[in-house]
C-alpha cells in the first residue's frame, strides 16, 4: 500500500459543498442558522463522499475507523500562506514568511480542510488548509497551519496508515 491520488474525489467533495453553500444556504436571511446547519452537513458529506469511498481492508465497524490520512501534495514552485502563532482570544492571521514557495520534496502537509477567505455570502473552497508536518527550510513553521491554492496541490490517501 502507498499514496493514492484522491485529487478527483476531493473535486466532488469541494463542488458538491459549494453548490450546497451557495445555492440553498448562503441567500438565507438567518445566517447564523445557515453557517450551523451548514457546518453540521459538511462532515456527513465528507464520510459520504470520501471515507467511504476509500479502500479499507479486513472488517470494521465505520465508526470505528480511524480518520484518513490525506496528504496535499504541491505542484512545482507552489506558493503557501503560513498562519501566525496567535495568543489565545487574538484573531486569526494569515501571511508569516511572505513570498514562500514550496515543492514537494521540502514539505509535507497534511488536509485538514478547505479554506476561503470569506464566509459569506458566495464560497468557493479556493485554498486547502493544511497542518505542516515537515518543512525542511522552515521547520520553525512545522505543526502550524497553511494555506495552498486547490490548483496547485494534489491530495493522496495515505494507505499504509
């Protein structure tokens, strides 16, 4: 067992959740409700579309299952957005280590989900956020969160895990 590109699969994933967004939710007058009922779905539809979709061998109980280990895997020369180290109750900030660009032999980043700047009222999943396992020119960023543009990563299941 090794990586196995998943690239295509997370597309469905990605469209299936915008069009669910920014047809039936995103026009609501409720928008709180809108952004709860919303983050109640996505991971029903990421088992759904996803974790079920991926080759897992022996018998288990779904539930019981370990969560995949996917991996995005950046194109040549793909530029990343790293988040800042916040004190707790600060915001959020995205942009240490400006200009950064990676490839994949000196990053390895882990999916945690996608990513866009604005919540409302259109989304469009432009960017995966990812944890950074290792950073070969940077490991002071490793353990942090990043942003990569979807067009300029693959995702790959690591099977072996």
């Amino acid at each position: 067992m090794g990586m196995r590109d998943i690239t295509d699969l997370m597309n469905i994933y990605r469209e299936c959740s915008r069009h669910l967004w920014n047809t039936y939710f995103s026009g609501r007058e409720n928008s709180g409700g809108s952004l709860d009922a919303f983050s109640q779905i996505t991971p029903l539809l990421f088992e759904g579309l996803i974790e079920n979709e991926l080759n897992y061998e022996g018998e288990a109980n779904v539930d019981e299952l370990a969560p995949p280990v996917l991996k995005v895997v950046p194109r040549e020369r793909s530029p990343i957005i790293i988040k800042f180290l916040n004190k707790p109750g600060e915001n959020n900030c995205w942009g240490e280590g400006k200009d950064i660009y990676v490839n994949s032999e000196e990053i390895e980043l882990d999916f945690v989900d996608y990513f866009d700047w604005s919540q409302w009222p259109i989304r469009e999943f432009h960017f995966y956020r990812c944890r950074i396992v290792r950073f070969a020119s940077h490991p002071e960023f490793e353990g942090r969160e990043a942003l990569i543009e979807a067009l300029n990563g693959r995702v790959f299941h690591d099977e072996s895990k």
